[in-house]
C-alpha cells in the first residue's frame, strides 16, 4: 500500500545505491519518482522504463 522503499531514509537509500547523496532533498526526489510510477502502474497496469 505504502510502496516498497516505505520502510527506509534517506541512508538506507545511499547505502543501497538508489540516491547519489543522503540528503532530504535526494531523499524527497526519489519518493516522488517512486509515487509517480506507482501511479502509472496502477492506472495502466504496465511497468515504467520497461521494467
């Protein structure tokens, strides 16, 4: 329901390579991407990027 990085910070996203710096800022980007594709996926029921 809450996406699958819901758990983590901005750490646990450098640590696992998903953010360049962790920052709130990197931290805030990545969650809004995330929030849009999982909009895309719900509506269209496809995968973004081809994933």
């Amino acid at each position: 329901m809450f996406g699958k990085w819901y758990w983590a910070d901005e750490y646990d996203l450098y640590e696992r390579g998903l953010i360049k710096e962790p920052t709130k800022e990197k931290f805030e980007a990545f969650m809004r991407s995330e929030e849009n594709e999982e909009m895309v996926r719900h509506r269209t029921g496809k995968e973004v990027g081809g994933w």
